[in-house]
C-alpha cells in the first residue's frame, strides 16, 4: 500500500473522531499522521513493523493503525465510525469549506444526511441560521456542490437552461458573422423539457455542410470533428455538447429524430412513410397526425392521442392564477409576508397567495407553534385587508408523522384555509411503509396537497419508493391534490404519473416552494414538467381563479 491511500485512511478517521467529539488531543494527532505520511520521501509499507512507530509524527498508538491497515486492509476503530455515520455525512467530509464541527452542525442540528439535502438547505438558506455559518459560507459550500454535480456530467434542466440558452445566441450570433445562411434549432433531451440533461443535442441546417464544419473551429468553444459531421465541445460548465451539421433539405426530418424518444420517432415515420419534408408540421401531416409538441414526444400515448385529436391542451404560465406552498420569514424563508404578497401581486400580476410555513416538528426551520400559528393569522388578516382585493390564504406545511399522522390536533388544522401534508423526517422506509404513511395523511380530513411525494432530490438523492397508484387512488379517494413541486431539485411528482393521477380526476398543483421572492419564478420549472405529464390549466389547482379557489377550499374544509 502507498503513503497516500495510509494518509486517506488516517485523514478519513481523525475526521470521523472529531465528528463524534473524541479526544481532542488524539484527533489531532491522527490528523498529524496523515499529513506526515502523506509527505514521507520513502514508502511507509517498507519499513518493518517494529520500525514504524519510530518515524517522526508517529507514535506507538498510530503505528498500531497503520500495522492493522497494511495486514487487514481497514482499521476496526474506523469501520465502527462509519457505521455510526450517515453515508451523505461521511462524504459532506470531502467537500472544501466545512470541516467535521460545522459537519457535526449540519448533521445534528439541521438534520441534514446527505449532499443532495445540503444543497437543497442552501437554495432554503438554512444554512445562515445554524452556529458558526453565514451567507458568504453557505454561498462557498452552494458553488462546491454545484461543481461537483457538474463533474458527474449530468445537470438539472434549471442549471443547463443559461449556459444552452448563452450557447445558442453565441451560435446565431457567429454564424451571422461568418455568412453562413443556417437552419439552427437545440433538440435532445432539453427541447423535450426532461428534469436532467445529459448533454446539449444541436443542430445545424446549411447549403455547405463541409465549409461549415472547417469554419465552426475557430468558434470560441473549439468543436472537435470526429470526421462524420457530428461537431463536440465541453462548455467550461462542464457540459458536454454535441453540434450535427446537416444539408438544409434534411434539417427538419433530422431535427425530428434528434428531438424525440427513440419509440415516438420510430412510430411517427412509420406512419408518415420516406417523404421530403419541410417542416415538422409536415413530417405530422403526413403521418396523419395532429402536431405534437416536443415536451410529449416520450412514446407514450401520445401517438394515439394525436390520431384522435384528442392531445390535451397544455397549461402555459399564463395560466397560473394564485402561487401556493410558499414559505415567509415567520419559518425558514427569507422574506416577510407582506414582501412576498406584493411580489405575487404587483410583480407576477397573480390574485393570490398561499403561505405554508413549516409546522412545529420541523425545528430546524423555525417551525411554527400553535400560539405562533395565532399570531401569523392575525398579520395575514390585516394584510388582507390592506392589499385587497389580493389575497393572502392561510396555509402550513404540515409534517407527517412516521405513523402518518400530521403534527397539529384537528382543533388547529381546522384553523387553516389549506394543508400541505409533508415528509420531511424519517425518511428511510420500506415501499410498504412509505405508502402506508402517505396514505393515512392523505386520509386526513384536513390535508388539502399532498407536498413533494416521494421527497427526492435530483441528482443526489432518490426518495423513498412508493406505491404510486396506491397513492394516487387515495388521493382520488379523498379529493386531495397531489403537488407538482416546481422546485428544481424535487419536481416531484414525476411528471412520468401525471397521467394516471388526470385520469383518476386528480388535481395537480404547480407549487414553487418559494423561500424567497425569486423562488416563485421556479413556477416555470413546475409547469415544463406539468406539460410533459398533460396537465392542463383546467386540472391545475393554482389556475383557478381566486373566486375559483376560494369555493374549492370552502368545500374541502366542509
């Protein structure tokens, strides 16, 4: 074994001893080692054991470690470390900028157990609450992750959508330059809307392929030719590139087939036969087929859907009417109540507002308790009636209990407009206990939305599994709307069972989340992901009109 991989091990337990608060002094002196080894100008392994403990920063007890590392291959005091230790906090311990006490913090405190919850309390800023951070660290800790999801090369559709978008005009703007008349469009699986984006699809359209490919070099990006007209790059980002460059007479059949699922291609041109075609309109035509818009083409049913004429018409941003699930300074949001109305108001040109701060199980976001819930009724009562005819609804976002159960008596729930029921704890669960969970809350005569529900966020954690037509049946059951949460991170539920809830007579709601003004704009990320599943305005909660909404909650609650 070489020095480095000693000094990891060594490194990687004087970290998980700091953690759980051992003694200061060995911990230190594990940490010593590691350093020491790792700048050792011979190999440690070499020395015969009864030598080791007589290399400088490194006494009888650490030599010990070392002698059991290098005949085991581990060290039973750090095996039994990290068995106490969450698996996301053991690798929070590789990320710059937070050592093990602020780890420690994190972990114990926030309740926090994974990197993909850390960057989700970043977005929350959470993180300028706990002890011993502030904004420029929680901004620091935000940039690594990011970083780092970038290195996996797969990115949400939220962090690819500027640096396609800066692409694409960059593109125009040279092609425009170097007198190349083109067809140009971004097609993969951006232009279908999907949640995660594996790499930017574009295409070029011109009269000289061959030119174009010699000219593109000098692009700032530098493509690569791998000699078959397919152009590829890397974007500082991180994001990989691929730039087809196509005769002009083929541009809109291959903008076809570079946009949609394999099944939804295949079926489509089997059905409109090998024809020229001049537009996408066309290739549809053809196949005797109504058009169908890029955020469908999944080869799921809408193939069948456009023979019929029956393909829905999908909801717009214009649509929404209201913003629900939202979060105040009274929790863990960063703005006031009255800010994030008149945002709502005088900025989105929206009729109303529905405030969910957290319940009194979630702590660490400065949950509301009962005389807390009194007096933020009391402030959105005189709100209402400075900023009508806008109106503030009074919402929370309830935790369900591990038995299902939500976390306010009836007495209290029933003070409320509207219930978001949530999981935010105890998230490790069989499928069978999951479901059983998120059906006893949605039993609840008081839920109204159904909040995030499975809890996963992307690119980091998975969620816990659930019986998703179980759910959703209980959810019809009960005339309880599931939520489409439009952060970036959850867009949960996954657009894939928005048909199934539709069918079931389910209402969805575009809900952003929001903890700050800017949160709200997440709403766009909610609805791409709404028109993918063929939610319509009338199927969506928060398209209702104010009057609309108002009926719809008098009739919930009774």
């Amino acid at each position: 074994m070489e020095n480095k991989p000693i000094a990891r091990t060594l490194r990687l337990l004087s970290q998980l001893m700091e953690l759980h608060n051992e003694n200061p002094f060995k911990v230190k002196s594990v940490a010593n080692a590691a350093f020491k080894v790792d700048k050792l100008p011979f190999a440690i392994a070499t020395k015969p054991a009864t030598e080791i403990d007589k290399v400088d920063g490194i006494g009888k007890s650490i030599a010990a470690k070392i002698i059991e590392l290098l005949e085991t291959g581990t060290i039973q005091e750090l095996e039994t470390l990290i068995s106490q230790t969450p698996t996301g906090i053991i690798e929070m311990l590789a990320i710059k900028g937070i050592g093990p006490k602020k780890i420690g913090i994190i972990w114990h405190d926030l309740q926090i157990e994974s990197v993909g919850e850390l960057y989700y309390a970043c977005n929350e800023n959470r993180l300028i609450e706990a002890k011993g951070f502030g904004l420029k660290t929680q901004e620091e800790i935000k940039k690594v992750l990011e970083f780092r999801m970038a290195a996996n090369g797969k990115f949400l559709y939220a962090q690819a959508e500027p640096i396609i978008k800066d692409l694409q005009e960059k593109l125009t703007v040279w092609l425009r330059q170097a007198d190349m008349l083109a067809l140009f469009g971004v097609a993969g699986d951006y232009r279908r809307a999907c949640e995660i984006i594996d790499e930017a699809v574009l295409i070029i359209g011109t009269e000289s392929p061959d030119l174009l490919i010699s000219l593109v070099s000098t692009f700032e990006l530098g493509f690569i030719d791998d000699g078959t007209n397919i152009l590829t790059v890397q974007t500082p980002e991180g994001l990989n590139v691929k730039l087809f460059v196509v005769p002009t007479n083929n541009f809109y059949l291959e903008y076809f087939k570079l946009t949609g699922s394999e099944a939804h291609v295949n079926q489509v041109l089997a059905l409109a036969g090998d024809h020229a075609f001049y537009s996408e309109e066309d290739i549809y035509e053809k196949a005797g087929l109504d058009f169908v818009l890029p955020e469908l083409r999944e080869g799921l049913d809408e193939i069948e859907l456009a023979k019929t004429h029956q393909l829905p018409a999908l909801i717009t941003d214009k649509d929404l009417k209201g913003s629900l699930h939202n979060h105040s300074d009274w929790s863990d949001g960063v703005h006031t109540l009255e800010d994030m109305a008149l945002y709502c108001r005088d900025v989105l040109k929206l009729e109303y507002l529905g405030i969910c701060d957290h319940s009194k199980s979630a702590f660490y976001a400065n949950g509301l308790n009962e005389q807390r819930v009194y007096a933020q009724h009391q402030q959105i009562n005189e709100l209402n009636q400075k900023l009508a005819p806008f109106k503030i609804f009074k919402g929370i976002e309830s935790d369900i209990l591990y038995d299902g159960s939500l976390d306010y008596s009836d007495e209290i729930l029933k003070t409320f407009d509207f219930v978001v029921a949530s999981v935010h704890s105890q998230l490790k669960m069989t499928k069978e206990k999951a479901t059983e969970r998120l059906i006893t809350a949605i039993e609840n005569p008081y839920t109204t939305i159904l909040g995030h529900p499975t809890g996963r966020l992307l690119l980091s954690r998975k969620g816990y599994d659930v019986d998703f037509k179980k759910v959703i049946d209980a959810c019809a059951a009960n005339n309880v709307v599931i939520e489409i949460n439009a952060n970036p991170l959850r867009l949960d539920l996954d657009w894939r069972w928005h048909r199934y809830a539709l069918e079931k007579g389910v209402l969805l709601s575009v809900n952003p989340d929001a903890h700050r003004k800017e949160g709200f704009l997440d709403m766009r990320y909610g609805v791409l992901v709404g028109r993918k599943g063929g939610l319509t305005a009338e199927k969506c909660l928060n398209a209702f009109s104010l009057q609309q909404i108002s009926d719809f909650f008098t009739s919930k609650r009774s």
